[in-house]
C-alpha cells in the first residue's frame, strides 16, 4: 500500500540532478546576502550595491581557487550549466565550423549543437563510447580536421558516471590548437579539475550540484585567449554612454541583475566542498557506489551500468531489472519507500543507445556528501523486493 513520505523520511538520491539538502552554511549566506548585501551589484556606488558587488567578487574568488583559474575576471556567473554551454558553444562557433564531441553527451550540449547544425552552419562529429564508458584518443586525434574549431566532453556521464581522462584530451587540443569545452555537470565538486593544467579552455559548471549552491546558479571559464561572443545583450552597469556591448570580462557576459543572493549561498557551498576536501568527497561517493554495484550484483535480474566494480567512477550508479520497467521501478521506490531517484533517459539519448537501454531506459541513483551505507541498504531492500514481486 502506497504511503506518502514525510519530508524528514525522504531518501534522496538523486544529487545528479541537484544536491539536497543544502548546508546550513549556505542557507545562512544567503540570509545574510539578502538581509546586508540585497541591493544591485555593479549598479550604482551606495554602500549596499558594494557589498553586492563584493558578493560577486568572492563567490568568483573562491571558484577561482577550486578550479586553479588565474584571473576571477575570466569566469561568468549564470543560472546552471546548460546556459554556461548555450553561451560558449553559441559564442565560439561560426558558419563552416566542424565541432566533435561524444556519444556521452547530455541533451544541453547536444541540442544547441544540433540547432545549429539544423541551421546548416557547422557540422558534428559523436565519438563512440567503449565499453567502460570511455573514448578512444586515437580516434579523436583522427577525426580532427583542417575546420574543426571546438572539442566538446563531459568530464562525466551523468548515466554511466564514467570519468573521462582530461589530461590527455587536453594535450590533443591543445597540439592542435582547438579550444576544448568541458561539461563538469556530475565533476565539479568530486573531482579534481585544474583548468590551466589540464588544457581547458572553457569549463561550464552548475553551482547547484556537487558545489552544494541553490539552484539557479553556474558558471563558465573563459580562457582569456579566446574571443566569445555573449549570449544576452544589455545593461552590465558598466560603460553605459556606449550602444555596444562592454569587452571587458565579466561585464561583456553577464546582462541583467544577477542572482547575488543565490552566488552568496554558492560561495558557501564551496568553501564547504574546500573544507571537507575532493578528496575526501571523490572516496566516500565512490565507496557508495561500490556499496551498491556489490548489492545489486546480488539481486538476480539486475544489470548495472557502466564502468565495472573497482574501477573510477563518479557518485552515481545506473542500473535496470529484467522484470519491472525502470520508469515503474522508480515510481514505486518513491510512493513505497519514499526513496527519490531518477528514471527515464537521463536527458542523454546518445548515452543510452552505447549502453543498450535505448528502449528500456534506467533508474539512477546517485549520492552527496551526505548520503550514507544505511541509505543505500534501504534501497538495496527495496530493489530486492520490487524486482522479485512483480
Ligand atoms: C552531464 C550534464 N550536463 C549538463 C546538465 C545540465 O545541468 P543544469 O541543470 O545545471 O543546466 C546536466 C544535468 O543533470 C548533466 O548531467
């Protein structure tokens, strides 16, 4: 008999989606933000539109130190990682341009490049994905042409939860001189991304997942190499008197008022993920997903996603059983056991038809920093009951 949950019941283990709860920490800054700091920043001199702008200025500071990014100038602030995406992939590219990403890739790198395919202004490549979720590097190498003017990658695949090597894409794109554009929706906050390193030239991220901010918020590294066009055009506060659009960073890409008080709770959110370290995090949501991967490899009629026990992996698991339809499967965790995961397609088609779950889809679960091994034997239990019962 279907209950409904408590609020204070739920087992949330959908963090893949946007982490929950958020800390204290964060939901204190962003009360403080709105009490001190609520006025418009980067708009007029008073002394709460600077403490606006300093909000602004702190949060860039501390994504800056996360990511080994030089100048907090040269990141925008956004509302989630399908605008950082929209923005470099619609500011980079030009008519005639070829552009290769993979078969891994979320819809929010997918559709935009395919609206401008269908314009008929670029062209695409999709590199398959092996087994493990991976790509080849040889195979990348070889599909560069003499027109090919952006790499796109996610760092992870919020199905499989493949980690793929950055390092190395980094040192083909760059020999080649191709900026590289890295989608770190289910990486950043788990793990370790340092832009100038790794050959990155633009990294879109969310704040509202593994940087633990409110929804709503996001950023984009811009190499200050490279030359994008913005995506909104409008009033920055800044050189006013002039009808173009300002050039200098962040201004040229950040139109309209900001959501200063949700960048307060991000700052938060990361000092948090700075304090608890990558490190720590990365262990404790790989050693839940090992947890699980073990559990589920118990109950008969169940098949798990991606790369294969003891090999790296972000903090999701995607798995199916043979006797109950992923999207019922999920629905029932949920009203029966007030468990919250995700099912359906993931918003990434591509990744599911590599996989071979096209038709039948997946339920993911996927953990924060948080989540506990009593949680993921609840679900266990559940898992176990629903595929054999129905
Ligand atoms: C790999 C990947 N890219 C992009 C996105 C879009 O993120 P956002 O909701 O922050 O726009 C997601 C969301 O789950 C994702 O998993």
């Amino acid at each position: 008999m279907a209950k409904t949950k408590g609020i204070d019941q739920i087992i949330y283990l959908d963090h893949a989606a946007t982490s929950w709860p958020k800390p204290e920490v964060v939901k204190d800054a962003m009360i403080q933000a709105m009490d001190t700091a609520g006025a418009n920043p980067g708009r007029g001199s008073h002394q709460m539109a600077v403490e606006a702008s300093k909000v602004l200025f702190n949060t860039r500071r501390a994504i800056a130190k996360l990511f080994g990014i030089h100048n907090p100038n040269d990141i925008v602030l956004t509302s989630n990682t399908t605008m950082s995406l929209n923005l470099a992939i619609k500011g980079i590219l030009k008519t005639g341009d070829h552009v290769i990403t993979t078969m891994m890739e979320h819809n929010s790198v997918r559709r935009p490049l395919e609206y401008l395919r269908s314009l008929g202004q670029i062209e695409v490549d999709y590199l398959p994905l092996t087994d493990d979720g991976l790509i080849e590097i040889d195979r990348l190498e070889k599909t560069i042409r003499s027109n090919t003017k952006l790499v796109v990658v996610s760092h992870s695949s919020n199905l499989l939860g493949s980690i793929l090597p950055l390092q190395e894409i980094g040192a083909v794109t760059r020999k080649h001189q191709i900026p590289l554009l890295v989608d770190a929706a289910q990486s950043a906050g788990i793990i370790p991304i340092e832009v100038e390193e790794m050959g990155i030239d633009l990294l879109a991220f969310p704040g509202h997942k593994g940087l633990l901010g409110p929804q709503g918020t996001g950023g984009l590294y811009i190499s200050p190499a490279l030359n994008v066009e913005p995506l909104l055009h409008g009033g920055t506060g800044s050189q006013s008197e002039s009808i173009a659009q300002p050039t200098v960073r962040p201004d040229r890409f950040e139109s309209g008022t900001p959501n200063t008080i949700g960048y307060a709770g991000l700052r938060a959110g990361i000092e948090q993920v700075l304090s608890l370290t990558l490190d720590h995090i990365y262990k404790h949501e790989w050693s839940l997903s090992q947890y699980l991967i073990e559990g589920l490899e118990e109950i008969s009629g169940v098949h798990i996603l991606g790369p294969g026990k003891g090999k790296p992996r972000s903090g999701l698991v995607s798995f199916y059983t043979e006797t109950m339809d992923s999207a019922e499967l999920a629905f029932r965790l949920d009203r029966e056991y007030g468990i919250a995961v995700r099912s359906g397609y993931h918003c990434a088609p591509l990744a599911h038809e590599s996989a071979g779950t096209l038709e039948r889809g997946a339920v993911r679960a996927s953990f924060g920093v948080n989540s506990t091994e009593a949680e993921i034997s609840a679900l266990l239990a559940a898992v176990h009951n629903l595929a054999n019962r129905s």
